[in-house]
C-alpha cells in the first residue's frame, strides 16, 4: 500500500489541510501524519496564493494533465477519470454576500484513494457545512460523496 508522508503535503498557504479518519472527523495535517487509503487526506489550496501555486506546479501526486485544471477558473462542469482517480468540476451557488448570488462558481476537484485536492480562487460557501461538520466530529463517512452533494 503506497503512503504519503505529511511532509509532502506542507503547503503553508493552505487554506485547509485534514487527514480524514474514515469515521468523519478530521485532524489537521502535520509533517508526521500517514496518509494511505484508510486514512486519505484533503487539501483545499486557493490556486492563486504563491506557496499553492508552486506546489500544485511540482509535486508527483498529481499526474501532469490535471495541474491545468485545477488552476483554470470558470471551468464546466465535468467529471473525467484519469489513471487511478478522477477530476471532477463542480459549480457552486455563489453565497458571498459581496458578489452577485446567482453566479455559480467553480471548483475543481481531484481524488483518488489518498488524496481529494480541492481549488478556488474565492470563498466557496457551499463548503461551509461540509467543513464545520467534519470540524465538528459530526460524522460523515464519505466525505467525498457529501462534498459533490454540497455543490451539485
């Protein structure tokens, strides 16, 4: 079974970075965590703040054709696999009280086994829920399957 080191994942512009426990819960990730496919993680990196963008641009997790994506805005919604995961853009119900309601935003969005890679450019307030839940301990096994239920 292939591991990730929590050492690979060091971004520190993130804006989120959890290891997910497979019962719900999440807990911050740190340079000793280890990430396998019981224990997978997820980051959200806003794609335009510099220590995302040079991580997403060079590290091996990602295959190469997926870099593109999840640094594009204004994507359409698609799902499309890719080797041992998937890509995945969903468009969200823009709730930010500073821009227009009605416009959907994008967020790309790779998984596989060990990882679920999330960007943005601005606050998605769909993830509001899916965040303070799994901050909470409030139990959500598949944090893959409620997230996509979040902004479909």
């Amino acid at each position: 079974m292939d591991v990730i080191k929590g050492s690979e994942l060091n971004v520190p512009d993130a804006i989120f970075a959890w290891q997910l426990d497979g019962k719900g819960e999440a807990r911050p990730i740190d340079s000793d965590s280890v990430i396998d496919s019981e224990h997978p993680c997820w980051l959200h990196l806003n794609y335009t703040n510099q220590s995302s963008a040079d991580w997403l641009a060079s590290t091996p997790l990602i295959p190469d054709n997926i870099r593109d994506a999840l640094t594009g805005e204004g994507l359409r919604p698609r799902v499309s696999r890719q080797g041992e995961g998937a890509l995945i853009t969903l468009r969200c119900v823009n709730g930010s009280t500073e821009e227009r309601a009605e416009q959907m935003v994008a967020m790309p969005l790779f998984m596989n086994d060990r990882l679920i890679i999330t960007t943005c450019q601005r606050t998605i307030l769909a993830l509001d829920d899916v965040i303070s839940d799994l901050v909470a301990g409030s139990e959500w096994p598949d944090v893959k399957r409620e997230l996509a239920g979040e902004c479909v």
